[in-house]
C-alpha cells in the first residue's frame, strides 16, 4: 500500500476505545520495524486528546523497544497535572502487552511574555529553487547506471510515497565518505493540507521531526547509513513548541551535532517558518553502532 498526502491527517486521528486509552493505525511504511516519528506524533495527538483550551509547549520521550510495524499501537494516557496554567500528560505506546515508548508532554495556557529568538540562517535559496530529495536520490540511480546504494533501500526511500516532502540545501551528500562539518539545512512540509487546529499540526511536527535527524552526527566522520558501515536507532527525543505553526506550509530544519561518544549521537534541530520565525526546537540522542 503507498501512502498518500493524507497520511499523517489519517495517522493522527486515533480511535478511542476507552477511557484515556487509544489506538493508533500503522503508516505502512516498508521498514522494518515502526519509524519513530510514528509514536512521536501519535503520542503527542493522545495526549491532546485529554486536555482543553491548552497547546503543547514541551515533549520529553524514550523509546523503548522496536516497534512491530504489522500491529496496531494502544496510547494509554495518565493525566499527571491539571493546573490553571500547565497540565502534564504521560503516555505510555503499548504493542503485544509490552511498552514500547514513552512520553511527557506539557501544556500550557495561552499568556503574554518576553518575545525573542535566534534569527533564521540568512541567504537561504526558497524551497521552490530546491531540488526534492526523492528526485535527487532518482538522479543518482540513473547517473550510477542502478550500481548506486539507493537500489537495496528503493522499496522505502524512493518507491513509497513519503507524506512528507524535503529539500536540501547544499545539496545531497548522504552518500559521501567524506567528512564534513556537522550541520544540515532543509526545507521540508507535510505534503498536502491537514485540519486547521493546533494539536493536529504540534502532533505533525513531531511526526516529521524524526526524519533524517540522526545522519548530521555521522557527517563529521565521513559516515553513512547507505554503506553498510554503520546502523544506528532514536534513543530519546525531546521537543520545545515556540509558536504556533503550520507544517503544511514549508519549513526551514536546521540541525547540527555537537557530540557524538561511546556509540551515541547527540543532535539538535531548530523550525523556522517562512518568516523567519523561530517556531519550534528539538533534541534527540541516537545510538551510531559500527557494523560487525
């Protein structure tokens, strides 16, 4: 089954079947096991689902296990705080009578404050300028004469029909040997239009906030996933939620990596809207495990 546009609209519309209790439908996406952003953005809809009159404004999680991506995810929500200003909501993914995940998420009601945040990268080519990733990756098959790594992962990461769309800036170097300074830069938007409410697109922006985080800490080593030298997996994630946004609407991801140790990454993430305004930021450690 190829996804369509509307896909992540579909995923983040969670059936409830009891009281704090969810279930979420699979992407479908040919992996082996559940992309993380997945249980990010699902998790974050559940959680959603309990509060009223209050937006995310912070998300701490763990993964846990690997996930089966042949069976349904059950969100168990435990209501932690309700406050006048904030509410906590800890949600617990659940497959096969096991967690798999876990989250924190924090609400918090609408009040004025000091307003300011770090500029937007200048100089920066419009995403209409930008090649899309899926079609670079389809040059360099052609360019290869079908000898490139890309053929063993096509299934995935061509064939299907991601609901999300991505545009780098500087081009595309995931299969490159050679180091280079561990930075990313790039335009990228769900692919079609999803409700106009604040959870579904807070819950959006998680779900795409997993993708392609963890390859800015290989970067500085010449790395890649593509060679069969390296595999790697999310270990946590966290997300802190500025302003509203709207991630229908092209965004700029910047991410960097400051450390990466004793087989772990550290990577940091920052959305800007289109207008330059800082919208959301987002951390993540992952393990980088040399193959045998």
């Amino acid at each position: 089954m190829k996804a369509t546009p509307t896909d992540i609209a579909r995923l983040l519309d969670l059936e409830e079947i009891d009281i704090d209790l969810f279930r979420g439908e699979q992407s479908h996406i040919p992996l082996p096991q559940v992309y993380g952003g997945h249980v990010l953005g699902q998790s974050m809809a559940a959680a959603a689902k309990t509060v009223n009159d209050m937006a995310p404004h912070s998300m701490h999680a763990y993964f846990l296990s690997t996930g089966d991506v042949g069976a349904p995810i059950l969100y168990k929500v435990n209501n932690t705080k309700d406050g006048r200003s904030f509410c906590v909501r800890r949600v617990v993914a659940i497959q096969h009578a096991k967690p798999i995940f876990e989250m924190t998420a924090s609400f918090h009601a609408k009040e004025p404050g000091p307003d300011f945040h770090i500029p937007m990268p200048l100089d920066i080519p419009e995403p209409e300028e930008l090649l899309s990733d899926r079609d670079a990756r389809l040059d360099i098959i052609k360019a290869t004469a079908g000898e490139s790594p890309y053929q063993y992962v096509s299934e995935w990461l061509i064939d299907y029909e991601w609901p999300i769309e991505t545009k780098r800036i500087g081009g595309l170097q995931e299969l490159s040997e050679a180091p280079r300074p561990p930075k990313q830069m790039m335009w990228i938007k769900a692919q079609s239009a999803l409700p106009n409410n604040t959870a579904t697109h807070t819950a959006a922006l998680a779900y795409i906030s997993d993708l392609e985080f963890l390859t800015v800490c290989l970067q500085p080593h010449g790395l890649s996933w593509f060679n069969g030298s390296v595999k790697g997996a999310s270990l946590d994630h966290a997300m802190w939620f500025h302003r509203p946004v709207k991630v229908d609407e092209w965004l700029l991801y910047v991410h960097d990596c400051p450390n990466t140790a004793q087989g772990r990454g550290l990577a940091r993430g920052f959305f800007y809207n289109r207008s330059g305004e800082l919208v959301a930021s987002t951390a993540q450690e992952g393990l980088i495990r040399y193959m045998q």
